[in-house]
C-alpha cells in the first residue's frame, strides 16, 4: 500500500505542475481532477450508484456493504449492462485478516439444456438472444454470500437506496438512453418488456424519469427475506413459470439448487506490482497474460495512443484472447493449465509471435504444457481498510431479452 499511496502522490504532484504549465502556455490540458479521500472510496459508472455506496459507508457500513448497495443501484440506472438476473465476480481485501477472498457468482446451465437439445435444433453453437443462453442468475446469491462472510449493515438498509429509486424514478442518462430504443426494438414485443422499459410506449429519453416499481418489488422481498426469497420463493416460481411459456429451460430446481464458489485468486507481478484476478470460469486471468506479454516493452519512449502503443497492445490482446477461447471453461468440468498460462515462461515464448512491423491476420492458441509437447465494474474501499473489486454482468446488452 505504501509503494502505491507514495507512487500516486508522486504522479498527482508530477501531472498537477504539467497541467498549470500548460494552463500558463496556453495548451490544452485535463480538466477531470483527481478524486481522493480519507475515510473511504466508492468508484462506479453512474453517479447515483457511487452516491448508494458513500451513504452506506458514511452510515456507518463497510466497503462490502456498499459494494452491494452501488451493485444493486447499478442494475436499475444502468440495466443494459448488469442487473439481478446476471452473474456477479469480486475480490474482497479483508483488513482483519489481511487475506484476499474470491467470490465466483456465476451461474450454471439449467439442467434440462443439454448437448442433445442443441443438436435437436440443429444448433452448433449458443444463440446470443432468446430463451437458450439464459443461465441461473447468480448475483443475487453473491450478494448474500459477501455479506453474510463480511458485512455488518442489514440488508434492508443496503438495499433501500435501490429499492426508494427504483419506486421513485430517476433521470435516464446519456449511455443508457443510446441503447434503450434498440432493446425495445429487439424486444418490445414482448408485454413483460414492452411494459417495464417502454411504459409509455417507447424508450425513457436523455434526462426522463424513469420508474421500474416491478423491480423495487422484488428488491423488497430480497431484502427481507433473503436469498431464499429469490431462489426458492414465490419469485423463483414466477421465473419458472415464464421460462415454460416461452420455451426456456431455467427451472424452480435450477434456482433452488445454486450455490456461489468461494476460490483462491490468481496472481502475476507486473514491474513490482501483485495484480490479482480470479481463476477460470472467470476471464480474469486474460489481463494477467496480457500483462504478462507487455511487461518487458518500455512504455516511457512510446507516445500513448500511438501507433506503436496500440500495435503492442492489440498484439498481446489478440494472443491472450485466443487462448481464452480455447482453455477457460469451467473447471467442474474441464481441466484448465491457469498456473502454466500466467507464467512468464509461457509468456516469453507466445511474445516471440509479436511482429513489432506487422499486425497479425490471425493467431492461434498456444499450448500452455510447453515442455509437455464486455460489463459493469466497481470497486469499494473503506477507512479500516477493506477493499473490494467486483464485476455484474448480465452477458450483454439487456441480457439475452428474456
């Protein structure tokens, strides 16, 4: 921590003379401040999400507490990218016991979604939109899991920013409104989205308030009744009786049976620093490999933005990602070689496939054995000194319509 507090003060001091050089030469310069603070951190991509996640710290709640609380605003002013019917992965630093802790909360196929249902429709691969890649939601029961380990405020107060915005409204803001009108013309003709996202006939507009009362619903009964009010409760029912109407798979049993995994994060040091990232079915570990090829290119003598800034960095990219798609799975079923592929050793021989002159066309993946032949994001930091790092996601755009 010191290394970092001291190293960013370094910087502030260093772009804090260059920005008032260059207000004094008439230069253009940065005009975002840097945000700091001594009793607590809340960074998010809309402003009533970090607002969520300050009021609980300053009532009295940890960094856990408001994480879940900014999480759980997000999914209603932000929900074409996450929300409570998606997948949720944190890395939490418990200053008590000064561990790291891995939460995956992902969720898993149905079990009636098998092989042979895919094959029947003569299907090679996951469709992106309808009933097929619907899998358990996992959020909800991560939320719980977090804070039945770490939390100390009730859930009903954690929620209840969500919950009064949700009734209330809020104004739509500009990412959201850009993609609202081609979910609803994606999906408006089903009533259930035709009736929580275009009430008034079509998508809310920049600054519109809008109201989602179904969803300050279900996060009531959440809060008071817990995990189970989602999972095995009068929700879970709803959920499945829809999914039967329209042809899905998710099932009551589905839901009942979900569990999160607590796993041990993954790590790579880059020039000095520990970055930590979760393990497989996580992608995590693809900012590890890619970190790992870079590390040995010296970023002081190339302009950022720059061609050979990006060409570098694209390269390194486009290797890690093959990989990507080739070994990360889940590990209940596939054995993924995670320590071989964030190794340096592994890396040192994938970066030979780096033209310094040449984008490659195309890459392959490698073989990790060697000598054997996008999302939501927020982090939350408070004055005791816990730390977390969380990624929601509800797949893509709107999820999968369903």
């Amino acid at each position: 921590m010191k290394k970092t507090i001291l190293l960013s003060g370094f910087l502030l001091s260093l772009l804090s003379s260059t920005f008032a050089q260059d207000r004094l030469m008439g230069k253009a310069f940065a005009t975002r401040s840097v945000v700091m603070a001594q009793h607590g951190m809340v960074c998010t991509s809309h402003p009533l999400s970090t607002q969520a996640g300050i009021d609980v710290l300053r009532s009295g709640g940890n960094a856990i507490d408001a994480a879940i609380a900014a999480n759980a605003m997000e999914g209603l002013v932000e929900p074409h990218v996450n929300g409570i019917g998606g997948d949720l992965f944190a890395i939490v630093w418990d200053a008590k016991t000064k561990k790291l802790y891995g939460l995956n909360a992902s969720g898993r196929s149905p079990y009636s979604l098998t092989l042979a249902e895919f094959q029947k429709r003569g299907l090679t691969h996951i469709p992106s939109d309808g009933p097929l890649p619907v899998s358990t939601p996992g959020c909800v029961d991560g939320w719980f899991e977090l804070h039945k380990r770490f939390g100390k405020t009730p859930m009903p107060k954690i929620l209840s920013h969500a919950i009064r915005y949700a009734r209330e409204g809020y104004p739509v803001h500009d990412e959201a409104a850009f993609y609202w009108p081609s979910m609803i013309a994606r999906f408006g003709k089903y009533p259930n989205v035709k009736e929580t996202y275009a009430p008034n006939g079509a998508a809310p507009k920049r600054g519109e308030i809008f109201k989602n009362p179904a969803l300050a619903n279900t996060l009531e009964k959440i809060a008071k009744g817990g995990r189970d009010a989602f999972y095995k409760g009068e929700i879970a029912q709803t959920i499945d009786a829809f999914m039967k109407k329209v042809g899905g798979y998710l099932s009551a049993k589905d839901l009942a049976d979900h569990t999160s995994e607590w796993v041990e994060p993954v790590s790579t040091n880059y020039r000095g620093y520990d970055i930590w990232e979760l393990p497989p079915n996580s992608q995590g570990i693809a900012t590890l490999q890619i970190l790992n090829l870079l590390e040995p290119y010296d970023f002081s003598k190339v302009s950022w933005g720059s061609p050979e800034h990006i060409h570098q960095f694209v390269e390194a990219k486009k290797l890690a990602f093959e990989d990507r798609a080739k070994y990360y799975a889940d590990p209940a079923f596939a054995k993924i070689p995670v320590n071989e592929l964030i190794s340096k050793s592994y890396a040192a021989e994938r970066r030979k496939l780096i033209d310094p002159n040449r984008a490659a066309s195309r890459v392959d993946a490698g073989n990790p054995a060697l000598r054997e032949g996008d999302t939501i994001y927020l982090t939350v930091a408070d004055e005791e000194g816990n730390m977390v790092s969380l990624i929601q996601s509800n797949y893509r755009g709107f999820g999968s319509g369903w």
